[in-house]
C-alpha cells in the first residue's frame, strides 16, 4: 500500500518559485520515517531541514514540481492543483496526503477538483496543516522547502543576497526599490504580486 504525502513551499513570497513536493513510501516504512522525525518545515532551521532533507531523499521517492514566477499569473489555487495532479498521476499511490492550502469550508470543492484532474481514483485526506499530523506530509514540506531555498540560492549567486524572497525581508524589498529603479523586473520578480504593484503605484505617485 503506497503512502504519498504533498506540500508546498512558496506560496507566499514575491521572488522566485512555487515548488510542490512529495514523499513516496510503502505503509511498511512509516515506522522508519517517524524514526527519522520529519516536522514542518516552517518550524525547522536550514541546517536542520538539510540534514532531514538528506535523510528523506536516501530512504524514500521523493519529487518536486517548481512553477517559475511567470507562470504564477493565474488562480494560485488552480496552478497548485495541477501540480499536485501530476505528482499523484506520476506517482500513482493508494493514499494521498495533502496540505490543503484552502480554508476548511473549501477542502471539499478543492479535493473534487484535485480528483477531476487524476487518472487513476485514491484515497485523499487533505487537511490545514496536515504536515503536523501526517509524517508524509512532514517530509513533503522538507522536500518543497529545501528545494525552494536552493532555488533561492541560485538567485543569490545571480543578484546578490535578495533574502529569501517574503514581502517583509528588508533585503528582498531592497532588491526590488533597486529593480523599480533601473526601470525592469526580472523574472525572479512575481510582478503581480500586491507588494509590487504597491512599490509601482508610490513611484507613480512619487511617494
């Protein structure tokens, strides 16, 4: 019986990707992965989601699906469904368990969607803040932040320390007064972002 846990990481910033990611394992394997001791990856330091990161990836099947800034122009929720369709469709586990990114009223309508999109029926338990019940998804979380934050990193080595990419890090707004005033976004820059179209408006405005 195939487990799949799924998370995302970047949903919220206004540089760099979306990246979904999934953790793979047989139910015979959940002791070793709680022996592991995957937790949100919001609540770890990088050193230590590295250090789990490395432990997952060698034990289980792990992927990820990144979705680059200029293609986060539509419903985020509709961009996130589609890459968790095509985890679960390349995966193709018996039970699904997911982070919902939807309020709990919208779980419902959210996983109808999500089954519309599979091509083989599972099990889905989709919950907020699945990733503190579910070791799956505990693992999923690291998996996705991990490789946000190397994708991240990556930017780094392009532009300078631009943060890690959150509406408030000084280091990220910096980095995009800097943008507004050489005239151009780049594609780093998720431009329809509130943030940015408020840096816009004050330029405009001369604020």
């Amino acid at each position: 019986m195939r487990i799949l846990g799924l998370d995302e990481a970047g949903r919220g910033p206004v540089l760099g990707p979306l990246v979904v990611g999934a953790t793979m394992l047989e139910f015979e394997q959940l002791p070793q992965l709680e022996t592991i001791g995957p937790a949100d990856s919001k609540l770890l330091t990088r050193p230590q989601r590295q250090a789990l990161f490395d432990r997952i990836t060698a034990s289980f099947t792990t992927r990820t699906v990144a979705v680059e800034p200029q293609c986060l122009e539509e419903n985020l929720t509709q961009v996130e469904l589609n890459c968790l369709a095509t985890l679960i469709n390349e995966l193709a586990p018996d039970h699904v368990f997911l982070d919902a990114p939807v309020p709990p009223a919208a779980i419902p309508a959210f996983v109808l969607q999500l089954r519309s999109r599979l091509v083989k029926a599972c099990s889905i338990v989709a919950e907020n803040k699945a990733e503190s019940r579910y070791p799956a998804v505990a693992a999923a979380s690291i998996v996705a932040k991990v490789t946000r934050d190397r994708a991240m990193s990556t930017l780094h080595e392009q532009y300078g320390d631009i943060g890690w990419g959150y509406p408030a890090e000084p280091k990220t707004l910096a980095f995009l007064h800097r943008c507004l005033s050489q005239g151009a976004f780049p594609p780093c820059v998720r431009t329809r972002w509130a943030t940015v179209q408020r840096l816009k408006q004050r330029s405009l405005f001369g604020q």
